[in-house]
C-alpha cells in the first residue's frame, strides 16, 4: 500500500520512467490536463507557478488525460508540442493517463482516495482538478478545474513557509 507520492513512478511525456521520489522534500502542484479544453488556457498559471516558485520548492506535474470530452486526443510528441508552443511550458509533462475507472493510473487512485472530491467523490470530475502535496508527500489539498493556478498561490506560499 501507498504512503506517499515518493512511491509512484510516473512515465514522463518522452517515454522515459520519472520516479517521483525525486521530488522528495519539495511541494508538488499535480495535474490533469487537456490541449483542448476551455479549461487549456490555465497552462499559462501553471507555468507562471513554475516559474515564480519552482527555484522556492514547488514542482508542478502535468498529466495529459482523454477521459474528459475527447480533449486530448494527440499522441505524447504532440502533446509536449502543444504545451511548448502555446503556453511555453517548461514544467514535467507526464505521458498521456486515465484518472478514472478501471484503467485509471494507480497514482490519481491514490490521489482521490486521499482527497476525495465533493461529497466524498473518489473520481476526477474533469481537465484541471488540481491536487496540492506537501514536502513530506502526503495530499494537502484537492481543486477544482475552475480553480485558477492563482487562486492557489498563498496555499503553495504556506506548504514552502515562505
């Protein structure tokens, strides 16, 4: 059974396996997304996230996901392309998941049963649920995709202690 996040492997967007054991003692920023969703223009805050608070500690995860309206329908290569091109994100892109149901990724079953959604919910309700990890590992905080990148600024501000 999973204690932390530092127990998932994760495959990055190139293809290659991203132990998340790498990102020990710094506070991560988790997240579903989608190249085609009126939710895709938060790619920019992300970014911004990364940038302002990346050298403080924070790693901001990206999980490109199609389970939500065939929004992300590329292959991982044209996923990365997208994200670079439009929103110059330099922040991990992972390969391309499910976040619900049978053939979810054993990392967002952990996420969810961690923080559960509304009502207890234990599935992704869509592109951009955000999830915030604190540097011993353990969920903080779970998002909602309306939920801006900058709205999370003072919660990311008190996991760093800055």
């Amino acid at each position: 059974m999973s204690t932390s996040i530092y127990d998932f492997t994760a495959t990055g967007i190139d293809g290659q396996p991203v132990a998340l054991a790498q990102f020990k003692g710094q506070v991560l920023l988790v997240v579903n997304t989608a190249s085609a969703c009126g939710f895709t223009p938060q790619f920019a805050g992300l970014e911004a996230l990364h940038q302002s608070y990346g050298a403080k500690g924070l790693a901001v995860l990206g999980f490109p996901c199609n389970q939500f309206g065939a929004q992300d329908k590329g292959s991982n290569d044209e996923i990365a392309s997208f994200c670079q091109r439009n929103y110059g994100v330099s922040f991990p892109m992972m390969a391309k998941i499910e976040v619900n149901g049978s053939g979810a990724d054993p990392l967002y079953q952990w996420l969810t049963s961690e923080a559960p959604g509304l009502l207890g919910t234990q599935f992704i309700k869509w592109n951009f649920t955000k999830f915030l990890v604190g540097k011993d590992g353990q969920v903080l905080k779970r998002y909602a995709p309306n939920d801006t990148p900058k709205s999370l600024e003072k919660d990311i501000e008190a996991a760093l202690g800055i």
